[in-house]
C-alpha cells in the first residue's frame, strides 16, 4: 500500500487522540493505526519516523515524553505546563467577579478578558496566565462547554445560569404553579441557547442494584444485535473468554470494547464500570481536570476506574501509592457499608432483622453470593449445597469467637478456611495477629494489605464481625 494511504491513516489518528485531549504518542498512534487498518506497531513506528523526517508531523518533548502532531494543524502551545488548572482559575475569577457585581449591585453579566486578567494578577502577581494565554485558555474552556462568550464579549460560567435568573422570570415559574402546590425554594431552570458541559453531561446512576431489569435486558440485547466484539478475546456480550455471559465496556471516546474480566477487574469494579461512563486505557483523563497530561502523575481508582492527577485529587497525593489505591470519592462514598446494605436487602427484611439480633453472618463469600431463604430448613438446604468449609459453617451457625488472643498463623488459618487462601498470605506477611487485627479499620483492609477490591471488601466484614463479637464478650 502507498505511503500517502499510511500517512493519512496516522495523520487521521493524531487528530482524533488531540481531540480527546490524549496524548499522540507512539504507543496510541500505533495502537489505534493496528486495531482501525491493521498496520502493525513497527510499520507504524518506521511511518511515523519518516513523517518526521519529511516535516509532516512534528516531534514534541514534554516533560520526558514524546508526542506527534498533525504540522498542517499544530502550533506551539502558548499556555505554560500550569495551564492544566486554567480552566479551574478561570471559574475562580468568573465566580469572585460575580459576587463582587451582586453586592455593588451591578446588572452587567459576565466578565470581561481584562477583568479575569487583573483578578489573576491580584491574585498571583507571578501568574503567567495573561494576554495570548488567558485568551487561548478562554478558548479552550469555550470549546469544552465550561463557559460561554456573550454577544458583549464578556464571559459567563456555563452552568451558573440558574444563579443568573432574574426575579421575574421566578415569578413567572411560581405563578404558573397551582395554587394548591408549593413552590421550590429555588428552580432548576432550562438551559437555552447551549449545550450543557460536557463534563456535566454524565448520567447519574445509583448502581446496579438501582438499575431496572429492562435496561440491563435492552443494553444487553443491543450489544448481541449490533454483533460488537471485545477487543481483547475478539468474542461478544454473549460469551466471554471464560465460556459466561458478560456485557461489554464500551469508551465513550474511541468506542473501543472490552469485557471486564479480560482487563481483569474484580466483580464489584467491573459492576461500577458497566453502569457509568466508562473511559479505555488509551483516552483516560483526569477525572478533575478532564486534561489526559502528565500521564506519569496519574492514577486510578481500584474501586472506580476514574482517574485523578495526584496534585488535582482532594487532597493532593504527596507521594505514588503502592499496591491497591482507592479515591476520596469511593472512601466518603463507604463502599463495605454499601456492599453489606445490599447484601441485607437480598436477604429479606425479616432474615435482615435475625441475622442483626442473633450475629449470624449471612454476607457473601468467594465461593456463594447471599441467597434468600424464609425458613431453617431451607436455610440448611442452602448451607449443605453450597461448597463451603466446616469453619464457615461453623461461623455461620454460633456466631464469631474471640480473636484477642489469636497467634499471626492464627489469623492466617482463619482467613484461609474462610476460602481467602491468597489473602490469607497477606496477614502473614503483615505479621498481624489477633490484637492488631481487632484494631483494623477499613482503609487498613482495603488498602494496607495490597490485595483485590472484592475480596478485600469481603474480608473487612469479617473484620468487623471479630471486631463485635470481642467487644460483646468484653
């Protein structure tokens, strides 16, 4: 096939990965050339050098990384290696600037480029975000729906119109209530004229167990209808690499595919996953910042996917994680008291209430999930079909022992005969006998260990139950 064929594949490429704000380095350009046309990674490379050479695409350093561009359509950024945060600062300025035309009672909206200018300066008289560049970061924050230019030339916050509704247009809206309802106490409003952020325009969800069965049914059966295949096993919704049923994740960018077992999520991610925007290795972005920049800097929740910068975070990481990392986001979010919640409601209200008086634990297991029962003998039924230890069901029928006094092989023989061979191995490590264990709180499990979400989950309700049954015998 001709060059100019090749050099129009990876020019097409470079595009698409600069309008998803990722980096066009070698290792996207050329994924993203080998699974649209087929041309495999060293082809790609040997183009791509020759490209160069012949001046059609630019080679670019940054920060120790290389990247590609398009030299039809690239010019050298004039925004500074802060210009990440811009748009955050530019919000700041927009916000303070309206607050300050309220109280002088001032009926200008927006502000102008000047305006932003000086409230920056006065802010940070280093900041180098002025003239071309706060005029390119406006624009950028334009394009990205973040604000808006008005016919004035001032600037307004995308979504601060419902603060700018003026007292009549309220007035209005509560007259044409009935007389017999009340009014909110403040009104959403509708968007008119614009697009809402992008960043904005994500649909809330609660969860699968939130999600109604139809639409799980008609997302599945549009996956088996359209035919669409995972980009890791080649095989459908219908069958995945381990011969089971499992829907596809689906990038809302490039619209790459993948079941979650072939990247090897846990079941407790790979559900997240499946019921919010999902984002591919390739066109993940700074869940803050919506920036895909210092990639080095990056990192992702194992409870969520998203990612996060570690200076954009809240708080701030100092230091790279090791092991597993979980985001403030899913700590506040308490995702075991979430996990046991659940598994209460499958119970049943009534098999809820005696599991919580009596101490008998009817929490999900490696090997089992929570199966509702209504009487002692199907109860047993279900315990003598289900392919658990005699430790367990010892557990389960009088309830959790003393564990103030347990040696480290102990607490590792426990583990284990709860069917956590591999996590058991981590207590082990961690020499943590009986008295540490029953001072464990829930990051220490979740985190301090190194080991799986789901199992980790599991374990620290297992914790928790130790952890209640010595202070009862206390």
């Amino acid at each position: 096939m001709s060059i100019s064929k090749h050099k129009e594949w990876i020019l097409e490429t470079i595009d698409q990965l600069r309008q998803r704000k990722a980096r066009p380095d070698l290792d996207r350009i050329a994924h993203m050339v080998e699974r649209k046309y087929g041309l495999n990674h060293s082809s790609t490379q040997s183009i791509l050098d020759k490209l160069v050479e012949s001046r059609s695409v630019i080679k670019v350093d940054y920060k120790g990384n290389t990247s590609y561009r398009n030299a039809a359509k690239w010019k050298k950024s004039l925004v500074s290696a802060s210009a990440t945060n811009s748009g955050i600062r530019i919000a700041n300025a927009l916000l303070s600037l309206r607050k300050e035309a309220v109280k002088s009672g001032s009926e200008v909206k927006g502000a102008t480029a000047l305006e932003i200018e000086k409230w920056l300066v006065a802010k940070n008289p280093e900041t180098r975000l002025v003239k071309n560049r706060l005029q390119a970061a406006l624009q950028r924050e334009i394009n990205a729906n973040n604000i808006e230019q008005l016919p004035n030339g001032a600037y307004i916050l995308c979504n601060d119109e419902e603060s700018e509704t003026s007292s009549e247009e309220r007035e209005t809206n509560t007259s044409e209530k009935s007389a017999g309802e009340t009014p909110p106490l403040r009104s959403p409003g509708k968007r008119l004229g614009r697009p809402p952020s992008k960043r904005k325009k994500i649909k809330k969800t609660h969860g699968p167990d939130f999600e109604t069965p139809g639409s799980k049914r008609a997302r599945s059966l549009s996956q088996l209808e359209d035919g669409a295949k995972c980009d890791y096993c080649l095989l459908t919704a219908e069958c995945n690499s381990k011969g089971k049923p499992e829907g596809l994740l689906t990038c809302t960018d490039c619209n790459a595919k993948a079941h979650p077992s072939c990247m090897d999520y846990t079941e407790e991610l790979a559900q997240r996953a499946l019921n919010s925007p999902w984002q591919c290795i390739d066109c993940k972005t700074c869940y803050i910042c919506a920036d895909s920049e210092d990639p080095d800097c990056m990192l992702f929740c194992d409870s969520c996917d998203k990612g996060y910068h570690m200076n954009c975070h809240d708080p701030p990481v100092s230091e790279k994680p090791t092991g597993k990392w979980v985001c403030g986001k899913c700590q506040q979010e308490d995702v075991a008291w979430q996990f046991e919640a659940r598994s209460k409601t499958e119970m049943g209200p009534q098999e809820s209430q005696n599991a919580d008086t009596t101490g008998a634990s009817c929490l999900p297991t490696p090997s089992a999930s929570p199966v509702p029962f209504e009487t002692e003998e199907k109860e047993n039924k279900v315990k003598a079909n289900l392919p658990q230890s005699l430790a367990r069901l010892k557990i389960l029928q009088k309830g959790y022992p003393d564990a103030s006094e347990w040696t480290v092989a102990d607490v590792a023989n426990f583990f284990k005969e709860l069917g956590f061979e591999e996590q058991a191995q981590a207590f082990k490590d961690q020499e943590i006998d009986g008295k540490s264990l029953l001072l464990m709180k829930r990051l220490d499990v979740l985190t301090g260990l190194s080991i799986r979400l789901g199992p980790a989950l599991k374990i620290y309700q297992h914790v928790m139950k130790l952890q209640t049954a010595f202070q009862d015998n206390s």
